[in-house]
C-alpha cells in the first residue's frame, strides 16, 4: 500500500464513531525502517485557521485496528498528541 492509497482513505475512530479526516501524513522510524503513527486533521480554532497553521492529531501505529478498502479504524486514545 502506498502513501497515496492511505490518504483517499477515511479514519474513523471505533470508539465513538467519529470521523477524523484522511490521512494527512505519516510517522516512521528511520533506524528499523518501519510506520509509526498516522497524521490525521485536528480540530483548529478560529485563528489557527485565518493564519493557515496546519495542525494533525498523532494517532500511534498500534491504535489502528483495521485497514479496510475505503476506511481505516482506529482506537484514539486520550492521550493522542494534537499537535504535529
């Protein structure tokens, strides 16, 4: 799968059914080479937007449960980064 095919997809949270956007970007480790975390829009306030400041909630690797065709589900934890 490839970065272009992660972001069409939609990522909804299993806890409560929410919807998280698409992917916006990708974590990885580069000494074992491997995926760490997904970059999902966060909610912005009102002059975050007017300064055109991108924020992205941090949802760890081990949080996703599923990848499917069109969606990807995932288990946000608490303590999820909002800041990117």
């Amino acid at each position: 799968m490839t970065l272009s095919e992660l972001r069409t997809k939609e990522v909804i949270d299993v806890q409560d059914g929410k919807r998280l956007g698409r992917v916006m970007d990708l974590e990885f480790c580069v000494s074992d080479s491997r995926i760490t975390a997904l970059v999902v829009p966060a909610e912005t306030s009102f002059i975050q937007s007017l300064r055109g400041e991108k924020c992205g909630m941090v949802i760890p690797w081990e949080n996703i449960r599923r990848i499917g065709d069109d969606v990807i589900l995932v288990a946000v934890p608490e303590s999820c980064s909002h800041n990117w």
